[in-house]
C-alpha cells in the first residue's frame, strides 16, 4: 500500500522541515535527523557527531509516523528497549503529521532519544 501523493509530499514537507531546524542538541553536540518514506511509514532517524572531525555515527532509528489509510490518520511510535516498534500512548492518531511531530520535540516521556 501506498501514501496518496499529496499525504506523501506534505510529509516529505514537513520531515525536512522538522529535521532541518533540530540539528543541535541542547549540549552544544552536532546531530543530523533524517527520514525514509517506505510504504505507508516514514521513519525518523537520528545520528550523532561529537566534534566536526569525526564522522556521522550510525543511523539509530528515533521514531517511525505510519498513515491509516482508512482512517486518513498518522499514528506516532518508538522503539522499545527490544527494538519493537510500540505506539506511543500520550498521543494518539490525528489527520495533522505537524501535531505529532511537536509531540516528537517535546518528548515528555523521554522516549526519542538519540542513544549510543
């Protein structure tokens, strides 16, 4: 199955605005997010770099946004301490990608974190 395009394109749109503006953590070390369309799922990755002459670290999978296409709605899920994609409970499904993806910044359950 697949993301009707004009779903595709606006999340597309917004990934690359989310993962543009989040390039530095608070501590001052330089992270890179990216994403990968596949399917009806767009997943979230994040790497790490401690100084600019060492480089980007291994892509570490952050958060994974699936779209119902019968419920016209994304859903927000992390990775367990299992590496289990789990939806995430302090957000539900809704029509607005933006709307979970300000629930992925705020991360009130520490659940999106960049671990080594």
């Amino acid at each position: 199955m697949f993301l009707p395009v004009i779903v595709r394109r606006n999340a597309e749109n917004l990934l690359a605005e989310f993962c543009e503006r989040r390039s530095l953590s608070p501590s001052g070390e330089e992270i890179r997010f990216t994403f990968e369309m596949e399917g009806c799922a767009a997943t979230l990755f994040g790497e790490r770099r401690l100084s600019p002459s060492d480089p980007w670290s291994q892509r570490h999978p952050l958060a994974r946004f699936v779209f119902s296409l019968e419920l016209g709605q994304w859903s927000l899920h992390y990775r367990d301490s299992s590496g289990r994609w789990c939806f995430y409970l302090n957000a539900g499904p809704c029509l607005d990608l933006g709307k979970l993806l300000r629930h992925l910044a705020e991360d009130p359950l520490g659940v999106f974190q960049l671990n080594d």
